[in-house]
C-alpha cells in the first residue's frame, strides 16, 4: 500500500517511474545507435560538426538515464531533441532516434507544460525539412522522420496521462487511508468514552455501595463491594488502554488486553463488548443489576439471530444506554426487549427520564459503520427515554430457522 507521503521508490525525478527492463532497453538503444554512428560515420567522412552534435545527442540521451533532478531531464531532453536534429539529415536518419527519445521525455515530464513537446516536434520538423531540401533529400525522407516525431509527440501524450491518472490514484489512495484514519480515530473516541461512561459510572455507584455499608457497619459486604469496585477499575483501564492502542495501530494490543483482563481475574465484567453467542447481552445486565440497578429483560438476550458485527454494536450501544440510566435515573427500573420480526430483530431499552449526550452521536455512528440498513434512534416517548435498534437477522440463523 502506498504510504501517506505519496512517494513510490521507484519513482524518479520528473514524474519518471523506471524499472531494471527499462534501463536496460535504454542502454541497450544508446550503444546500438552509437555504433551505427561510429561506423556510418567512419564511411561516410562526416564533418567534424555532425561528430560532435552526434556525440552530444547520445551523451544527452545517456545523462537522461542517469539524471537525479527534475531540470537536468529537461536539459537532456532539450539537447537530444536540438543536437540530434541537425543530424538527422547527414546521418540519413539514424539521430532521429534520440530526438523521439527526447520528445517523448518532454511529453511524459508532469514539469513541463503539455504543449512544450508538440513545440518541440514542430521546430524539429522545420529544421529537418530546412535541412533535407538544402541537401535534395527526398519528401519521402521528410515525411518518414516528421512521421517518427509525431509518434513520439502521441507516446509521450500517453505516458503523461498514464502518469496523471496513477497520481491521481495514489492522490485517491492517500485521501482514502485519511479516511480510515479519521473513521479509526473516531470509532476509538466512542469506545474510550463508552468504557469510562459505564466503568467510572459503575465505579461511582460501587464507592456509595461501600460507603453506604461501612456507615451500617457492614464491614464484610463492603469489603466486597470494594473489591468489585476494583475489579471494575482494572476492567475499565484495560479498556480504556486497548482503545488508546487502536489509535497507535499497537500490535501488541491484543496480548497486553488480555494480560490486564487476566489480572483483574473477573468473567464477563461487561465493560468489555463481547460477540460471544452464549453471553450477548447478559454480563450487561448481570453488571447492570450489581451496580444496584433495577432491569427487566425480555427476549432472547443471547442475540442468537444477529452475527458478530451486528451483535457487538447492539452490546456497545446497550451498554450506552444503561449508563444513561444509571447516571440519569438511577433507581428507577429498567426494561430490555429482545424482539424477532421476521427477518429482523428490534431491541429496545427504556428507562424513566434520562438525557442525550455525546453516546447518543455514537450510537448512531456505530449503527451507520455496519453498512446493513440497521438503524437505531434515541428520544424521550412520554415519560420515558427508549433506545430502540433495528438490525436484520444472521442469514446463517435465518437458514436455521427454516423447515
């Protein structure tokens, strides 16, 4: 995957993408042209001008294969193009393959306006139909070359927009990766604060409890309220670190979860999502009910007939709104229903005059990541708040249910 800086190692300056194949080609083409010139030369006496324009066309031809900066490619292209021009003529038309070789260059370069080649082409045209008719070549001759470099004008084209099209991709590739970056860094705040809503509120009404007990004289029930109290707080913090580890993208978050769930030494202790088919809903409740909490389930609380994601969201947004009630309306009863309609299941939770806040947002959040048409609103209806989730049923368990 291309990293955020948008960079590809094998990217050169000037927009050049080159591979072991292609330099190779390359080379490959220099030292063929440079023994045709050599040896057409030594036959045919060239002048010592065309030596030495032939020479600077192929030494430009070989700096573009070696050159590390954007304007040393334009310079190449430029002096392949201009010297290999003026001997395109006394050469019969041997140099005309370093001038293609530089129009393409120029065509492909992000750097350098679109039309620079098409300039190019042009003048190179006129300097070779300037040339031919002072030295009676043929049209046939003027009009093959002119031929070479419209092609290499058409080449360079392509590879420019080959070029745009693959930034454009990676362009894409970054802003998605920014994306998911964000989606993470978001879904990270919702758990962070669906841990510390429920482990803190938890937490609260456990040092009550134990305050409660211990002016009775209690010592004994508020001893053990306080190690529930401890265990909710080790609970929470692994939580709490587990969602600080997802913004960090920290592989060991897994192991170092569980390492703190395995000190804390309690089961099911509902400040943790879970997806298990067995458990679902019923450490919330059993949580819910140890805080002090009043709750009347009805339903299949297991969640059998949703998968994995849809299950953990109703956990998550579950969890949500027993907070709310505690924090809201502590005391007051609770009640969950697990209903089966069909091919979907609504679960609801209500609960006597409790508030919005930001876990209402994440609420929602969560329901809009699973991308299945499950829905999920939050409101007051008369006297009481009622969460209510619609969700459609595991098709594995649909297939179950079937004669």
């Amino acid at each position: 995957m291309t990293l955020l800086t948008g960079q590809d190692e094998t990217d050169l300056p000037g927009g050049r993408s080159r591979s072991g194949a292609a330099w190779g080609l390359n080379a490959l083409g220099i030292a063929i042209v440079a023994f045709w010139f050599v040896k057409n030369g030594i036959a045919l006496q060239h002048p010592a001008w065309v030596w030495v324009l032939g020479a600077v066309a192929l030494a430009a031809w070989a700096l573009r294969e070696f050159g590390r900066t954007p304007r040393l490619l334009v310079v190449a292209g430029v002096l392949m193009i201009a010297a290999g021009t003026l001997t395109v003529v006394p050469t019969d038309s041997l140099m005309i393959v370093p001038v293609i070789v530089g129009i393409v260059l120029l065509g492909a370069n992000l750097r350098v306006p679109v039309w620079a080649a098409s300039v190019a082409a042009l003048a190179a045209i006129v300097v070779v139909a300037v040339s031919a008719s002072i030295e009676h070549a043929s049209v046939q001759f003027v009009l093959g070359t002119s031929g070479g470099m419209l092609l290499g004008v058409l080449i360079g084209f392509s590879r420019r927009q080959f070029r745009i099209a693959a930034e454009r991709a990676r362009e894409a590739e970054r802003d998605q990766q920014r994306a998911e970056l964000l989606a993470d860094r978001s879904r990270a705040a919702r758990d962070i604060h669906d841990v510390l809503a429920h482990s803190l509120g938890g937490l609260v009404l456990q040092l009550d409890a134990v305050e409660a007990l211990l002016e009775a004289g209690r010592v004994d029930d508020a001893t053990k309220r306080a190690a529930e109290a401890r265990a909710l707080a080790a609970d929470g913090l692994a939580e709490a670190r587990r969602a600080v580890h997802a913004l960090r993208d920290d592989a060991e978050t897994e192991t170092d979860a569980e390492a703190d769930a395995g000190r804390s030494a309690v089961p099911h202790r509902a400040s943790r999502p879970t997806t298990d088919r067995a458990t679902g809903l019923a450490a919330l409740v059993d949580a819910h009910r140890s805080f002090g909490g009043e709750i009347v389930t009805q339903g299949d609380t297991a969640l059998t007939d949703l998968d994995a994601a849809h299950r953990a969201a109703v956990v998550q947004v579950v969890r949500e709104a027993l907070s709310n009630a505690r924090r809201h309306a502590p005391g007051r009863p609770v009640s969950l229903s697990v209903i089966r309609d069909g091919d979907a299941v609504d679960v609801v939770v209500a609960n006597p005059l409790s508030g919005g806040g930001h876990g209402l947002l994440g609420m929602r959040e969560r329901f809009a990541e699973l991308g299945s048409g499950a829905a999920v609103e939050a409101d007051r209806s008369d006297d009481e708040f009622v969460v209510a989730m619609h969700l459609p049923v595991d098709e594995l368990a649909a297939e179950g249910d079937r004669p």
